[in-house]
C-alpha cells in the first residue's frame, strides 16, 4: 500500500514536469550542443509493445538488477528505442520503485549529449521508461564480449573524454547537483559513433549547493568502483564518481574488470604499475602498441588522481577535464600531495576478495551491495 502512494504522489508531481505532447515532441535532430531542449511524453503500451514486438526476448538488450531493457522501433516515426521495464517482480518492492522513479525524476531533467536521452515513461501494465537506442551497447560488452571488435585506442580515448565531459555536466553544468553514484562500464553506453551517454540514474542523488556533501545509508554502488569515504562512512559528493571515474579509466586502458573472475581488484592490479610508472604495460595486450603515449601519460596520470585515498586530493571533473583535454606538459608536482598526506594514502590498501563467503552478497552484473575490498 505504502509504494502504491508512493508511486501516485512521486508520479504526479514528475508527470508535471517536462512533460509534451505527441505534437510538441521534436524529432530526432542529431543535436550535439551541450544543452539540449528538453522533452518526454507520456507513451501509451500499446506504442511500446509494438515497438518490442511484444517484448520479445530477441529484443532484449540489457538485464541488470531489477529491469529488462528491450530494443525497439515505434511504428509512428521509425525511431529506434530502448524500453526499460522494471521487472514485474520488483514492482511490489517499494525500494525498486523508488529507485525507478528517480531515474525518471533525474534523467527528465538532464540534456547533454554525453548523457542517456529520455524520451519519456509509460505507466500502464508496469513502470517503463523509454529513452533513445544506444545502438553499440556499453562500454562493458564492447570491453569485454569477445565477439565484438577489439575497440581501437582513439575510440577509448574518445570515450574517455566524452564520459568525463557527461560526469562534468551532471555536477556542474545542470540547475543542480546530481551525483550518479554508480558510474562502470556497464552504465555507459555508446551511440553507433561509440559516443559515450551516461546511463542507468537508479542511485542518483540531486546534491542542495549548500550541503558539501551527504551521508547515506545504505551503501548501495558496485563493489570494486567505491570510493573509501564512501564504503567506510557512506558520505556521499562528487567525489565519490570521481573515484569511480578513476576505476572506469583504468578499466578503458586495460580491457581488465574492476574485479576480475579470480575476485582480484584493478585497484589492486594498476597501483603498482601506477606507482613505478611503468604505464605502458597497463595498456590492453588486444591493441598493441597501438597507442598515443602521450594520451595513455593523460589517461593514467589522471586515474592515478582520481583513485586517491583521500577524496579531496582528488581532482574536480571540471580539473579532469583541463588534464584530458590539455595539450601542454603536465605538471605532476601541481598535484604533489604534502608527505603527511602521502603517508596516509599509503595506509589504505586496497584488498583483494578472497572466497565466495567474503564476497558481496550480490554479485550480479548490476551489484548494487557491497562486501569488503578495502581496509584501513
Ligand atoms: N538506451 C539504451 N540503449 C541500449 N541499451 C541499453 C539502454 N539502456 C540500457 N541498456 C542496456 O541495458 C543494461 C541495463 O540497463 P541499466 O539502465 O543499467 O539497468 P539497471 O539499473 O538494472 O542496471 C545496460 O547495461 C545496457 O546494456
Ligand atoms: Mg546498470
């Protein structure tokens, strides 16, 4: 009874915001300026269930914890969509609800083109949420899925800067601050010109510019991408994506997961590469020397910032950003941390899991709970 409110009080007041008509909706421009008009509507589900065929499950294109993502075509103007649907199970969860419905509050408010786009909800048999095909899939599976091409060094680069561009948005670049809380490779997807958008705002959190930062419980985010302050005290800003940023890029260099099949962390695995300096061997062995030295010096030098123990050693996205896109030198002694600092940084040490009962208890491709990967 209690999410059934929930879900009539929270749907109102977002159904009222940002919401168009069929008529007002415009077409699909191929708009690339950062701030995009925004707009969704509301879709019937006769309209989607068309698009899916049904749902069919050759349509499916993504599962992750609670919701099946299909693709799809809409039979009024051919645009290719993907509908996430909360699984019929969770909807008696008021937690996943919930979560839904802040994806839907959060990501109706954001436009930019280096973030997922809303194309809008439909609330009939179930919560869906519609936004445009990300047709190459995520990051992830084009990491990771050995029957995907190998993606070259230029597009990783690409997508490296393109997401940091997303993440700089979301912080500073809309009306509020909104801390994603769940940035991996799996949360970002690629257009077919493997142009990055930050997806899936389930853990989203809008920051009031007053507060410098909040402390939630519980600590939900995907085990191997969690910021310290964040695992230890469940203190929430936009460093903690940063962190997660941090983990991303290692992972876009390497071709290695945040924890591998073994449970060994990248953290765990890029910190002595990261600490001697010897940055080339980090490179994924798929691509060879194939590589811009002075892009992977860029990528590593700002990973190796991002991972700090010590979230406000870490850079802003905006300072990510200047480091990524830069052009001159960089200049590591700007980032030198004082040596008390540096002491404390080497107290942290990131743990490796050691069995399945160690382990957290989710280990689905969509973790959203933790267990013990780092010790102080
Ligand atoms: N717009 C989209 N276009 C293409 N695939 C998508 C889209 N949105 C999600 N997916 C696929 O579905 C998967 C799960 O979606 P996501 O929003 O991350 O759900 P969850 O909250 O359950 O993790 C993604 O990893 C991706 O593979
Ligand atoms: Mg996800």
């Amino acid at each position: 009874m209690g999410h059934l409110l929930l879900r009539n009080r929270s749907l109102k007041r977002l159904l009222s915001i940002g919401k168009k008509t069929d008529e007002e909706h415009p077409k699909p421009t191929g708009d690339v300026s950062p701030q995009r008009k925004l707009a969704w509507r509301c879709f019937s589900y006769r309209e989607i269930s068309q698009a899916t065929g049904d749902f069919n499950q050759d349509n499916l294109v993504g599962r992750g914890g609670y919701a099946e993502v299909y693709k799809g075509i809409l039979l009024a103007d051919r645009r290719a969509i993907a509908v996430k649907r909360l699984n019929p199970a969770a909807l008696t969860d008021g937690k996943r609800e919930k979560e839904f419905l802040t994806e839907l509050g959060t990501v109706s408010h954001v436009s930019h083109p280096n973030v997922s786009r809303l194309l809008g909800c439909c609330v009939e048999n179930g919560l869906h949420l519609i936004f445009e095909l990300s047709s190459t899939g995520s990051v992830s599976s084009n990491l990771h899925d050995e029957s995907k091409p190998i993606m070259t060094w230029k597009q990783r680069f690409n997508i490296a800067v393109g997401t940091a561009r997303g993440l700089q948005y979301l912080h500073k670049g809309c009306q509020r601050r909104i801390i994603h809380r769940d940035i991996k490779a799996s949360n970002v997807l690629l257009t077919d010109h493997f142009e990055p958008q930050i997806s899936d705002f389930g853990l989203a959190r809008w920051l009031p510019s007053e507060w410098s930062h909040h402390a939630i419980a519980p600590i939900e985010g995907t085990f191997g991408c969690l910021a310290p302050e964040y695992y230890t005290h469940g203190i929430v800003d936009e460093k903690t994506d940063v962190f997660a940023f941090g983990v991303f890029l290692l992972e876009v260099i390497s071709g290695k997961k945040p924890v591998d099949r073994s449970h060994k962390s990248l953290l765990s695995w890029a910190k002595p590469y990261l600490n001697d300096g010897s940055i080339q061997a980090m490179v994924d062995p798929r691509i060879g020397d194939d590589y811009d030295l002075d892009q992977l010096k860029r990528l590593t030098f700002v990973a190796s910032l991002c991972i700090r123990a010590s979230a406000s050693w870490r850079p802003t996205m905006t300072e990510v950003l200047e480091l990524l896109e830069g052009t001159g030198e960089i200049s590591p002694n700007r980032w030198q941390m004082p040596e008390a600092e540096q002491e404390e940084e080497e107290f942290w040490d990131f743990y490796d899991l050691d069995d399945d009962s160690n382990s957290p208890s989710s280990s689905s491709s969509s973790n959203r709970s933790i267990g013990k990967y780092l010790s102080h």
